[in-house]
C-alpha cells in the first residue's frame, strides 16, 4: 500500500486466505500494490481515493470557525447591553433622584414668594394705603394662580416667564414706584425658548428688595433678553446701592436660584451661568442658557 501524499509504501505478506485489512485515513488517497509471489516483477497498481466524512471536510470546517466566532460574538454584545443596561438604569435613578431634589427646591420658592407678597401687603396696609393693597392682592391672587397652575413644569416658554415676571413687578410697583422696563430681542423665535419655570424671580425679587426699593420713583429695573452665540442671555439690571463683600446676595431666593441651577445642569447636561457684576452704577445679574 502507497499514500499518494506521502509516497510511503508498504509491503505485506498475505498468508493464507487472500483478504486484505487496511487501515485507510478518509480524506486521503492510496494506491494498492499487488504482485505475486512467485513472480515479482510484475505489479498491479489500483488506485483507491477515501472520502472525508462531511464533517471532516473543509467547508464544514469555516462554518464551524464562523459559528464559534458569532458565539463569541453573541457573548460579547450580551455582556455589553447587559453592562450598558445597568448603567443606564443607575444613570437614570441618578437622573430620577435629582429631578426630585429639583422639584423639592421648586416647591419651595411658592412659600418664600407668598412670604415676600404677604409682607409687602402688610406693609401696604400698615401705611393705610388701603387701595394699592386691595390691587396688591388682587394681583397677588391672579399670580399665584398661574403659579400654581404652572407648578408641575420644570420649563415654561420665555414669553409665559416675562408675563409672570411683568405681573410681579406690577405688584412690587405699587408698594414702591420704581419703574421697570423688559425688553427682548428682534427674534421671533426667542419667546418660544424654554427655560426653567419662576429661575429668573428671585433674582428679580431681590433687585427690588435690595436694589430700587430704598431710591422709591427714583429706582429703575430693566430686564434684557437676547441671543449671543446660540445662547440665550438675560440681563438683570438696578440702579441700587449694590452690594457688599459681606452680603452679595447670598438671600434665600438666590440661593434656591443656585442650587436649581446646580441641578438643572448635572440632569441635563446643559450649561446654565449665573455672574453678578457692577457696571456704570448698575447691579447686574447675567443668566446665560448655552446653547
């Protein structure tokens, strides 16, 4: 017997009864040498091609390496949406946990709004300018329904905030007489710009507590809101006393106003800005909305 592809050959004696046991790799082709005893010189040669068995064959073997590859596959994308499924779930817990946290300290600014109101009120009253504290609570109450009414909505247009801060001014107004003036750019768009409910009132509330409320008719507030660089900009500007290194508006309005900010930015991602500055006499309090 011959391996064609090793070209070995073996010889056997066969005693006895002429039967064969070969001992064949499939896959593989032999020749079969046959010759006589007693005459040597000639050989009979015949071929002999063993078959692979298909799982032996070479076909069947790519698609046994491309099964174990999409195993691995398979594995690997399961541990990674299993490993991107909890970090999402824990993302969004974090998420859920400083949406509360927000709406917690949203829910406080009602109480220190009322508290403010009702002082201011009080005060009307005191000074028997019964009629300014009649309109007062008149305003006071349609206020405070729209508050109330917008309570669940951590965002409100820009136009719904300027009537909420127009319809507050409006109130301070009567106790005080300084005038106010808001303004927007020339974009059409820029009213329909959400931005966090009741964020700008406190800064407001604080101009007039702390900026015109002493200079009376002489006090002046003005409130600007443009886009500079796709970014909403709103300016709050008084011409009070300003501040102290001591006191620079560390109220408890303000600090709310700090803390939702905070917040605002680690849930969304985006940049909220706040700066306070003097300039020409003016307190300045700028809020910039990246983007």
């Amino acid at each position: 017997m011959r391996n064609k592809k090793s070209n070995d050959t073996i010889w056997q004696a066969i005693n006895g009864l002429p039967v064969l046991h070969l001992d064949l790799q499939a896959g593989n082709d032999y020749d079969l040498l046959l010759r006589y005893k007693f005459q040597p010189e000639t050989t009979n040669v015949y071929s002999i091609s063993v078959k692979a068995f298909w799982w032996q064959t070479g076909w069947f073997r790519i698609l046994e390496a491309l099964f174990c590859l999409l195993i691995i596959f398979l594995l690997f994308f399961y541990f990674y949406r299993k490993k991107k499924k909890k970090q999402l779930l824990k993302q969004q817990e974090k998420s859920e946990r400083l949406l509360l946290e927000l709406k917690s300290i949203r829910a406080q600014l009602n109480p220190h709004f009322i508290f403010n109101s009702l002082s201011s009120i009080q005060g009307l009253i005191n000074t028997n300018k019964l009629d300014d504290a009649n309109l007062y609570l008149s305003q006071f109450s349609d206020l405070m329904r729209n508050a109330l009414t917008e309570n669940d909505k951590l965002y409100q247009t820009l136009q719904k905030e300027i009537q909420l801060l127009q319809a507050y001014l409006k109130m301070e107004q009567l106790r005080f007489q300084f005038e106010f003036k808001i303004e927007t750019d020339n974009s059409g768009k820029i009213n329909t710009v959400e931005i966090p409910s009741l964020l700008l009132q406190p800064i407001v509330e604080n101009a007039v507590k702390h900026g015109v409320a002493e200079l009376r008719e002489k006090g002046k507030i003005n409130i600007h809101f443009c886009v500079m660089n796709d970014s909403l900009v709103a300016e709050i500007k008084d011409n009070g006393k300003g501040f102290s290194d001591k006191n620079n508006f560390n109220g408890y309005g303000l600090k709310i106003t700090d803390e939702r900010i905070s917040l605002l930015n680690k849930i969304n991602g985006q940049k909220i800005e706040k700066k306070i500055y003097r300039r020409d006499g003016e307190t300045i309090v700028q809020i910039t909305f990246e983007k």
